[in-house]
C-alpha cells in the first residue's frame, strides 16, 4: 500500500482523453469482451439465450475498456463498459453482476449513453434498482452486488466506472444467488419481475 510519504509513488500523474459522444476510451490495453456464451446459467430462458448463440453468432454482449492502474489500495480503477442492446427472451441483456471481492468498496458509475437500469443487491437480500440514462450517476455503496441492463431497443447502455483499484471481483456468490429481480421489457415495458431461482450453477 502507498502512503503519502512514499518516495517512490508507483505511477506517475496523467491524463487522457475520452469520447463522450461514443462511450469509447481511445487505446485501452484490456478489453474483456463477454459474448451470449458467456451468459449461460444467468438468464431464465436458456432456450432462447441457446437459439442466439447458434442463430445469431454468439453476438457480443458487453465489453469492458480500461487502461489499469497497479490493483493497490489507494488507487482508482477506472473503465467503459458497453453493454449492447437485446433480449433472451424478454429479459434485457445484463453484465453478469458481482460482488467486489473487498466487499466494503464502492463504485460509482456515470452513463454517458443509452438507457437501462442499475440492478443491486445485499448479501441479506435486500434489492434496489437505480435508472442509468445519459448524464445520470448511479453510486453503488459497499457490500452491495450490482448488475447493469440495457433496456433501450437498439442503443449501447455505456458508462464510465470509478472504484478502489484492490476492489476485486466475486462473481462465483451471485452465479449462486442470483438477483431477487430480473429485468424484462414486455410490449414496450420495463418490468422487475420476481426471480424465484438463479438459474444453474455455472463453471466461468
Ligand atoms: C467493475 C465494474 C464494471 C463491470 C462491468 C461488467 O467493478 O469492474 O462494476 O466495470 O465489471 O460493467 O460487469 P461484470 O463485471 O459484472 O461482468
Ligand atoms: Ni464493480
């Protein structure tokens, strides 16, 4: 860990800039793409999440663009995520959701573009859903697991995230759990619909 009379800061000062226009972090050096095979176990139509991956090529769900800082306490991650529109099913396309492995840090997300929703939850089950839309912040606090959806009909739902760079991610709690809520949109509505089960256990 730092401290502020460290001689020897482990980075240096900088600055880049972002397109705010297109939600896009010029040159990233990690880009993690998550496609619909990446999403099984997690929607509750695994016929239809099935019929896109043969059907439509396993299309891109989300990428995740960031240029990282060394994962110590004391520094900022930071990153873009893009989440593409679609349904399986009548469920909107969601990131998979997780836990920070240091459950007590937060993240704040601002969206630059689309529209969709901030899905969170506590570990004692408690849930809460924040609106994303361009210029709207969501502030996800400690301890609680958070999953964006994209509910817009052809736009990415991109945001800009902020949290401590040591955060970690746990995602093998929710694969378990689950969100007490999934997120449809049902003849032009958004719907939280009660989830009575996770779907399976999966393995990634
Ligand atoms: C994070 C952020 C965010 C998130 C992406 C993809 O802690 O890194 O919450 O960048 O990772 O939106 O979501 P999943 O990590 O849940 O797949
Ligand atoms: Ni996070």
């Amino acid at each position: 860990m730092m401290s502020a009379k460290d001689p020897t800061p482990s980075i240096d000062p900088f600055s880049l800039e972002l397109d705010l226009e297109q939600g896009l972090l010029p040159e990233p050096e990690n880009r993690i793409v998550r496609r619909a095979s990446d999403m099984r176990g997690y929607y509750a139509d695994e016929a239809a999440l099935e019929r896109l991956i043969a059907e439509a090529g396993d299309p891109i769900h989300y990428e995740v663009f960031e240029v990282p800082v060394p994962e110590e306490a004391g520094q900022l991650m930071y990153c873009i995520s893009t989440l593409r529109p679609g349904r399986v099913g009548d469920e909107c396309f969601m990131t998979k959701g997780h836990y920070h492995t240091v459950a007590e840090t937060a993240e704040i997300y601002l969206c630059l573009r689309g529209e969709g929703y901030m899905l969170m939850k506590t570990s004692a089950g408690r849930c809460a859903w924040e609106r994303m839309a361009r210029g709207r912040m969501v502030y996800v606090p400690p301890c609680w697991a958070h999953r964006s959806a994209n509910t817009s009909d052809g736009e990415p739902l991109v945001s800009f995230c902020v949290y401590p760079a040591h955060a970690g991610h746990n995602y093998g709690d929710i694969q378990c759990e689950g969100f007490p809520r999934r997120i449809l949109k049902r003849g032009g509505e958004v719907v939280f619909a009660g989830s009575a089960s996770p779907g399976p256990a999966v393995t990634s």
